[in-house]
C-alpha cells in the first residue's frame, strides 16, 4: 500500500481532531446549546437561528456565550 503524503496524513489529522471536538461538545452542551452551535457553525446569523428554533435572539445570543464558556474548559 502507498505511503500517504503529508498533506493527506495532515488532513486525516485533522479530520479527527474536529470529530473529537465535535463528540466533546455533544457531552458538554445541553440539546439547545448543541443545535445552537450547529447551526452557527454553518454560519446561521443569530436572527435566523432565533427562528429555527422558535426563541428569541436574546436566548441564543446567551447560550452562545455559555457555548463559548463550556468549551474554553
């Protein structure tokens, strides 16, 4: 089998760093926070996640301050 290159080795790298941080954020943000930082991750605008999920934009701007909070740790 072909050795991979560095570039390739770097990817596959960092594929699994992401999925780590993504399985971490599932077991430390509650059900709200986790769809939150979905859906900002995907570049949603607080006004436009506010709707998705039926809460104000006040609401999701704090849980994303918590987010922040939650996965500094």
């Amino acid at each position: 089998m072909a050795e991979l290159s560095p570039m390739m080795r770097q990817y596959l790298e960092i594929k699994e760093q992401n999925k780590e941080f993504i399985r971490t954020a599932k077991q430390t943000l509650s059900r709200f926070e986790f769809l939150v930082f979905s859906l900002y991750t995907m570049q949603y605008s607080y006004r436009e996640i506010a709707k998705l999920t039926g809460k104000n934009e006040k609401s999701v701007n704090n849980a994303i301050q918590r987010i922040h909070t939650k996965l500094r740790k």
